[in-house]
C-alpha cells in the first residue's frame, strides 16, 4: 500500500512517502528557534517533492496518515485540513496518528537501526504546548515496533510530568528503570525532567522530531476509520474563550 | 469551464460552483452559531469549526450544482484579509483538492470578492434569490459595509478597485453589533436594532455623523475636514451612544430605546450615504453597488434607492460572506499553473498580500 504521512503538530512540517515495498523516505522543514512554522508556505510542497523523486502520481496514492496531534493549533488544521483535502480529492481513505505515539515510534525504530542508542523500552514522549504546559504521552516498547501506551496523553505542567510517571509505573506494578524523554517539550523542560531515571538526548538528535516516517508506518497498520471527514486536531485543551467564560478552575476543567 | 471556490474569511464556512460565463450554480453557506454567547466572533472557536465541516460544504456545493470533481477546472479560496486561522482551513483545503489532481489555483482578495459578487449570473427565481440574471458591468463604485469592512471602491475592471475610502476604526456592521448589544439586544444584534429602530425617531438624538448632527452645526474645524474625506469612522458613534445612555435616567433609557435605535442607525446610515454620494459626484459615475452584511439594512436600501442612480443590490446571500463571491473574482484575477501554489499563505486583516 501506498501511503502518504504528514505531521504538523510541532512548528516542524513533515512529510513522508511510503511505498508497497515499506520503504520510506521523508522530507521536513524544520524551522530554527525563533522562525515561523512553514506548516502553510512547505507542507504540500514537501509532499511534492517526494511523489517526484519516487516517481509516484498523486492518483497513486491509496492512504493518508496524519498526525492529529496533540500539538501546535493552527498547525494541526493546516495539516489535518490538508490531509482531508488531500483525502477527498483522491477518493483515498484517511487514517489518523497519534503525534506522540509517532514521536516515540520513531525514537524506537531509530533505536533499532542503530543509528541511536539511547532508546531503551520505556519511552516518554513531550511536545511543547507553550503556556508553561506540555502535552505528555508514556509508551512500553515491548515488541520490536509496537508501543503499548502506560500513560494516557495529557496536558501539563513539565514540573507534574515525574509525579505521573511514578502513578503509571504503580498502576501497572513495574519499577522503569529509565525512561528515553523525547520531542521539543523534553529539550525545553530538560531541567524539570533529567532528574533521575529520565535520559533527554542532546538538543540536536533526530529523536526528538516527530517523524511523518512514524506515522506512514502507525497510519498502515491503523484499521481504516470512520471516514476522511471524522479525522481532527486532538486539540486536548479548550478554547481561552469558553475557559475564561466558564471561569478558569471550575468545573472540570482544565485538563490535566 | 467550472470553479469551485471556497471562503473561510470569518465565521462562515463557504463553498460555491460558478461557470466561467458567471452562472451561479450552487452557493453553500454554513454559518457558525457557536459565538453569540461570546458577544463575538472568537477566532480560535471559528477555526475548529471551519475544519470540522469544510469537506461537508464542498460536497454538498458540488451536489448542489449536480457537478463532481472531475469536472472542476479551477480551484480557488479566500487568501485574505480575514482572521488568520479561519483562513488557512479554507485555503488548505483547498490547495489540497487543487494539488491533487494538479489543477491551476486561484487565490482571491476577500474585498475583490465582494465586487464580484457584482459579475455573478444569477438565474432569477433561483433558490438563492436574485435580482436580475445579467452580470453588472463596470464602471461603478462599489460601497462594502460588514461586520469587517467598510470601503468605497471605485470599480473600473473585472480584476481590481481603486479604494476612494475605507474606515478608520470600526466597520459599520461591527458599529450596529456593538449598538446593539449596548441596548441590550443581544449579539448578531444588527437585524434586532434595525426592527428596534422602526418605532423610533432617527431625529431624536444627533449622534455623530447623522444628518441631524450637521443640522444643528456646531463641529470643530478637524471634524469638518475629515467631513470632505471619503473615508468612515464609527468609534465616536459608539462612544456617543454609550454617554448617552449613561445620561439617560433609567427610566428614559427603557422608553426611548427605540429612538436611540432610530437615531443610531440613521447616523450610520448618513455616514455611508453621505460619502457614498459625495464619491457619486466627485467620480461623475451614476452606478452604485454594494455589499456586505449590512447592504441587508432595510433603511439603507431605501435611501440608496433615493440616491437616483442606477443601483445594483446582489441578493443577500450573495452580499453577506460566500464562495460564488469568491468564484467569480476567480475567473477574472491571477490563476497559478500546478505546483506554482504550494507554498501560498493567507493575510490577516491590515496585511497585505504577501
Ligand atoms: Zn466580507
């Protein structure tokens, strides 16, 4: 099967083409700190670049994968918006990826090709939110390739992050002797998380990108949902406005 | 030759097909009603609804118009000014369904799309509504009023304007919002004023920029020189209503609220009438048209209708926020040959196209 996965829930834009075979190339635009995300200007034109090089027509292509985040807002909509988009002009089905689990799948598979070491079983994957918030997922390798998710995504405090894994690990009765933290949460929050049994690889490893490799390969095993047009932003938090209506703290809100 | 068009400047999500010739064939527009209780539009809140149901809007445009896909020719969507956000869903979408069958893609100026909803072949009798079949022709001025914008264009050709004025603060759909959620009425309270407004007096107050108010004279040399301009302002009209209502004994405020509807929309009214005939005379054109959301004012319909000159109205549903607006600038602007629009981005309201 022929897929084509994008993931725009960081300020990166990636893209990745995956072929019958399971080859697959990438292709991103990962901006410097401090440069606007391309998720607009580059996402499509990345896609592009891969269908010409491989040789592949548009028309060829029997699956999109995307990544639904959680991540950047505006981000996720172009991606998720161009993935639909994508989707319903082809007539193709569209599955969606969690960004975290793509995060954590592609430290693990680079773990696996040696091209990295660092990658042990457990793995914590973190994307900045901003606010002083990350958003969090924990995942156990526990076959080559398959990720079993221990803790739930969640939007929090980098500072709360320690206190959840310890809840995990008694929830299902294992000590984790050291966690991989990866993504641009784990580079930023480094201080609040390196304490310890948690190992962040250093600022410029490859394991902290979410890769659209990651989600080409998690979008090919999905089971192919309920249709292109149920696909959207796992926003995990809600709009300041209903926030401020309902008055911050009340209710159940926010999410934690 | 067919365009399929898509337009997400706001809080509207919008998809049309339109012929080359100009015939509308279908006009799909889905509006939000999730920011009434916000007093607003809240562009984080439009922007996930655009997503959610912007597929759906290009499906049923494309049913609508008993087309498919297949037979599409051009695709096109509001690039800008708009809320950022709001836009990139349309404009994603929309070179997404381009780029995959390597169609040629037309990026469109949400205000060049107001005029054109002035070039639309509208069959009469038409489910949308209509006034006339035949497109009207340039030269004309072009008078846009909404919740967003507010401009007088000078209209000479089918692919751009000249802008004779503009407002300088608030735009007139926002002034009748924010009137009328300040009487108490609620927000979109534009239509809720005006019925308001029909029992009233529009002589009972002189707010600024009314016919009334130049009647009793009386302004500083500032305000007559910006009098001469041609462009609007309705942050005093605002600020001049909230004083008044605050200077009103309560008990006056109930009983006279239909008076201070009246006279509140007259002085909008007078503002765009005024400016609208002054640029009539400057120009020496005799052909108005207008758009916008507050081209469905029923009391400035009539008094463009005094104005005696040939006056052009698209149907509501053509006025407010729609993709056949956005269709039919399409065929007339800049289209863009496969992969040449991969890398568009939309602009922001006070941006320019980039
Ligand atoms: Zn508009």
């Amino acid at each position: 099967m022929i897929v084509l996965g994008l993931d725009t829930a960081t300020p990166s834009s990636a893209a990745a083409l995956r072929l019958a075979d399971g080859r697959t190339s990438e292709a991103r635009d990962d901006p410097r700190p401090g440069e606007h995300p391309g998720h607009a200007t580059r996402l499509l034109g990345l896609a592009r670049e891969l269908l010409d090089e491989e040789g592949v027509g548009w028309r060829e292509i029997e699956r999109i994968a995307v990544g639904a985040g959680p991540g950047t807002f505006t981000g996720l909509r172009v991606g998720i918006a161009t993935a639909r988009g994508l989707a319903q002009s082809l007539g193709v089905e569209l599955v969606s990826v969690s960004s975290l689990r793509a995060l954590a799948h592609g430290a693990l598979v680079a773990a696996e090709a040696g091209t990295d070491t660092s990658a042990g079983e457990w793995i914590l994957a973190v994307i900045d939110a901003r606010r002083g918030e990350v958003f969090a997922a924990a995942y156990r390798a526990r076959e080559p390739g398959s990720l079993r998710e221990v803790l739930a995504p969640v939007a929090v405090a980098p500072a709360l992050l320690p206190e959840l894994l310890a809840r995990a690990q008694e929830e299902i009765g294992v000590r984790v002797p050291d966690w991989l933290a990866v993504g641009d949460g784990a580079i930023r929050y480094r201080a609040e998380l390196d304490a310890g049994d948690v190992h962040v690889p250093s600022e410029d490893s490859p394991l902290h990108r979410v890769s659209a490799a990651a989600v080409c390969a998690l979008g090919a095993d999905a089971p192919a949902g309920g249709g292109y047009q149920s696909v959207l932003p796992d926003y995990r938090r809600r709009p300041d406005a209903e926030l401020a209506l309902r008055g911050v703290g009340a209710g159940e809100d926010p999410p934690r | 030759m067919t365009v399929l068009a898509l337009e997400s400047s706001c809080d509207d999500t919008c998809a049309a097909v339109v012929d080359f010739d100009g015939r509308m064939r279908s006009n799909v527009i889905s509006s939000q009603e999730a920011h009434g209780r916000f007093g607003g539009v809240v562009p984080e809140i439009a922007s996930r609804q655009h997503l959610e149901i912007v597929n759906l809007v290009v499906e049923r445009a494309l049913e609508d118009a008993g087309a498919t896909l297949e037979e599409v020719e051009l695709v096109a969507a509001t690039q800008g000014p708009g809320l950022v956000g709001a836009l990139l869903v349309g404009l994603s979408t929309a070179k997404a369904l381009a780029a995959a069958r390597e169609l040629p893609f037309a990026p469109v100026d949400h205000l060049q799309g107001h005029v054109a909803a002035n070039f639309l072949r509208v069959a009469d009798g038409g489910s949308n509504g209509s006034v006339g079949a035949e497109p009207f022709e340039p030269p004309f001025l072009c008078l846009i009023a909404s919740g967003g914008h507010t401009l007088l264009g000078h209209v000479t050709g089918h692919d751009g304007f000249e802008v004779l004025g503009r407002t300088l603060d608030d735009a007139a759909g926002e002034a009748f919002d924010k009137g009328a959620r300040m009487l108490g009425l609620g927000y979109p309270g534009g239509a809720a004023l005006e019925r308001l407004a029909a029992d009233g007096d529009p002589r009972a107050f002189a707010f600024p920029g009314s016919a009334a108010e130049t009647a009793r004279g009386g302004r500083g040399a500032r305000r007559k020189a910006f009098a001469q301009s041609l462009d609007f302002s309705f942050a005093g009209l605002k600020t001049a209503l909230l004083y008044t209502l605050r200077d009103l004994p309560e008990a006056q405020a109930g009983a006279r609220a239909s008076d201070l509807a009246a006279s509140y929309q007259a002085a909008i009214v007078d503002s765009l009438i005024l400016r609208a005939e002054r640029a009539l005379e400057r120009t020496g054109i005799t052909r108005l048209a207008v758009g916008g959301g507050v081209a469905a004012n029923g009391e400035l319909r009539r008094r463009l209708g005094e104005l005696g000159v040939a006056l052009h109205v698209p149907a509501r549903r053509l006025c407010t926020d729609n993709a056949a607006m956005i269709a039919s600038a399409a065929r007339f602007g800049e289209r863009l040959p496969y992969p040449d629009y991969l890398a568009l981005d939309a602009y922001a309201t006070g941006e320019s196209r980039r």
